[in-house]
C-alpha cells in the first residue's frame, strides 16, 4: 500500500480525516430515515394504508421489469467482454452484475469504486484478459451514462419548454461529459493532456478534503493505455449501447408499475424527468444506493406532476422495494455464492481478498505485476485511505 506523509506528530493526516470521517458515513443513512420520518411522518402513516391496499399484480409486473433491466445490463457488458473472442456466459455475467451492484448500493461514497474493482477481479477469474476487462468496464460505464442522458433529454422534450426541461437538458449534459471526455481522451492527445490536469486537480483536492491519495491522474494515464487497445465493430457498440438503453428504460417501467400498483394514473409527460431526478440522486453515493435521497426526491417529483403526497410516497417505497431492497438483497445472496470458496480458505481475509486489486493472491496471482499496479493506482485514489 502506499505510505502517507507523516507530519511532526508520527500520526498521518488520513488517519485524522478518518477518525470522524467513518462514523459520519455510518451515521449519514440513520440521520437521513429520522429527517425523513420528521418531515414526511404524516404522509407516511397515510401511505401504508395506500401500500397495504396495492395491486399485487402491478408489483410483480414492476419486480419483472427490474429483473429484465438488470438483464440487459449483463448481456451489454457480455457483448462488450466478448471483443476479443473471450467466451463467458450470460450467467456468470449476470452473478457478477447482481454482486457487484449489491456492493455499490451497500457502501457509501466508495461504493461505485469497489463494485468496479470486485467486478474488475471476477472478470478476470472468469478468464477475461486485463486489456478487455478494463475496456469493457470503461465502455459500459459510458454506454450507461449516455443512455440515459439520452432518456432525460428524451422527457425534457416531451415535457415542453419548461424550467423543467431545461434542467432536464442541462443533467442530459452532464451525464454526456464523463464518457465524451473518455473516449476523446482515448483518441487525442491533447485532449488526454487537459484531462489529466483536470484529474491532478481533482485528486489533490479529493486528498484535502477526504485524505484519498493524489496519484489519480497517473493512474487513469495507464488505464487509458490499457483500454486504448481494444476495438468493437460499429454494431457491436449499437448493441451494446440498446441494451444500455433498455436498462433504464425497463428500471423506469417498474416506477410506472409501482405507481399503477398504487392505483394512481402514471404521469406520462413527466415519467422520464421524474425518473431521472431520481437517477441522479441515486448516483451521487452520499448514501448506500441514495437510500433516503431518492426516496425524498422521487416523492418530491411524483407529487409535483400531479399526485397526492401519500400515494406519491407509497409508490416510491413500493418501487424502492423492487429497485433496492430486493435486488441488493439477491446481490449478496449471489456474492455468497461466487466468495463461498475464497471464505472457506481465508475467512479473516475475505473481503481484502476480493476488493484489494494490489493482492495477488489465489487465482489473481497471475495477473501482471503492471496491471496490478495500474488498478491499485486507479483504485487508491478513488477508495477511502487507512
């Protein structure tokens, strides 16, 4: 592991950061139920009577939904990870999927980070090699993103010229950038050379204020090296990016599902801003899986496109049941299953093993020393240090 600076009292300034830092984090999703149950105690008590008289049939419908969206999401990462010939089925794809969301979901701040680097190991067990895990890693991420930027700009236009929509628009771009300046990186050098700017100041100010160390920039050089090599033909990325699409249309479904469900009219023309005022809370990781955060935005959305507080509020808890709690509870289940022999050996060790890409134990220990190095790089500036 890389070592921090010392200051004059032998103690290093991460290890401040993080004395106060990780019970704040462990804290957050607490404070966050108790600000929810102050302020919407009322709705919420009229919302479970909503949810005890739901349509059992509408939920199942949305539980289905959910099931295809994550469905599609493992078969655009398997026909990305099958660039370079490498066979891997469907079901392995979909067991790393559902573990690797359960992990991002569960974590805050660092949650999306390790389910990249868990997901980074398993892919590579599978038989994958590093070039075009890293690829197909990086792809997908810019697939989903772009996907649904393009779904929000989608509903901004079906919504009109709005204040609305033009934060609509405004998200739309913003979810565009991170992939655009990726595969632009990828291309010119000069473009490579503002992003690693960028990054250095990024990761300087990320160690400031959070104690994670500042060797990102030098980090994302080398995965760009590393996914620079990798090609897909023109309909290989279209399938890929369809199936991205899917994902979070097939996610909105359910929302519209939970809301039928609750035996209220589905706000058409404002389905897709609403769902993606969600799916922007969600990603912002102050919380495991924006638990709390979406749930007050989505309420919030759903109540200003037309309906009641309380229904509102029952069909999100309903579409967090399907979205969330279930999926995050198959994930683990589905990580049990894939870590059950790394537990048998090594239970002390368990989770170090599978999320340290600086360990090279087991079947990693074939992994190239540079690779090793070029991922604990990516990951030690993203992960939390200590």
């Amino acid at each position: 592991m890389l070592q921090e600076p010392q200051t004059d009292s032998g103690r290093a300034p991460s290890s401040r950061t993080g004395s106060w830092r990780r019970p704040l984090l462990a804290l957050l999703p607490v404070a966050v139920l108790v600000v929810i149950i102050v302020i919407y105690r009322h709705a919420l008590s009229q919302s479970l009577h909503v949810l005890g008289r739901a349509n059992l049939a509408w939920l199942l419908l949305a539980l289905a939904a959910e099931v295809v969206s994550l469905t599609s999401f493992g078969m655009s990462r398997r026909r990305l990870l099958r660039a370079n010939g490498h066979r891997i089925s469907l079901r392995s794809v979909l067991a790393i999927t559902y573990a690797g969301n359960a992990l991002s979901t569960s974590v805050p701040v660092a949650g999306t980070e390790l389910a990249v680097v868990y997901s980074y190991r398993q892919f590579r067990q599978a038989g994958v090699d590093a070039a075009t895990t890293s690829w197909s890693l990086t792809v997908s991420w810019i697939c989903s993103t772009s996907a649904l930027a393009l779904l929000v700009a989608a509903g901004s236009v079906v919504h009109g010229v709005t204040a609305a929509s033009v934060l609509g628009f405004a998200g739309a771009v913003l979810y565009l950038l991170p992939g655009a300046g990726v595969l632009l990186a990828l291309r010119f050098d000069r473009v490579r050379g503002v992003v690693h700017v960028v990054l250095a100041w990024l990761a300087g100010l990320s160690k400031r204020m959070f104690g994670k160390p500042d060797n990102g920039a030098e980090g994302m050089d080398r995965f760009l090296d590393e996914v620079s090599s990798t090609r897909l033909p023109l309909p290989g990325y279209a399938w890929a990016s369809g199936l991205a699409v899917a994902n979070w249309a097939f996610d909105c479904a359910a929302l519209a599902c939970a809301i039928r469900a609750m035996g209220q009219p589905v706000p058409w023309g404002d389905l897709l801003l609403v769902y993606g005022a969600g799916a922007a809370a969600g990603s912002t990781g102050v919380t495991p899986g924006g638990f709390g955060i979406v749930e007050l935005v989505l309420t919030a959305a759903l109540t200003a496109a037309g309906l009641h507080r309380p229904a509102a509020l029952a069909s999100v808890l309903a579409y967090r049941l399907v979205n969330f709690w279930l999926v995050l509870l198959a994930g683990w289940i589905t990580m049990g299953f894939l870590t059950h022999p790394v537990r048998m050996r090594r239970p002390g060790r368990r989770l170090v093993s599978l999320l340290c890409p600086h360990s090279v134990r087991s079947a990693s220990a074939s992994l190239p020393a540079s690779r090793i190095r070029c991922w604990h790089g990516c990951a030690s500036a993203l992960l939390p240090a200590g």
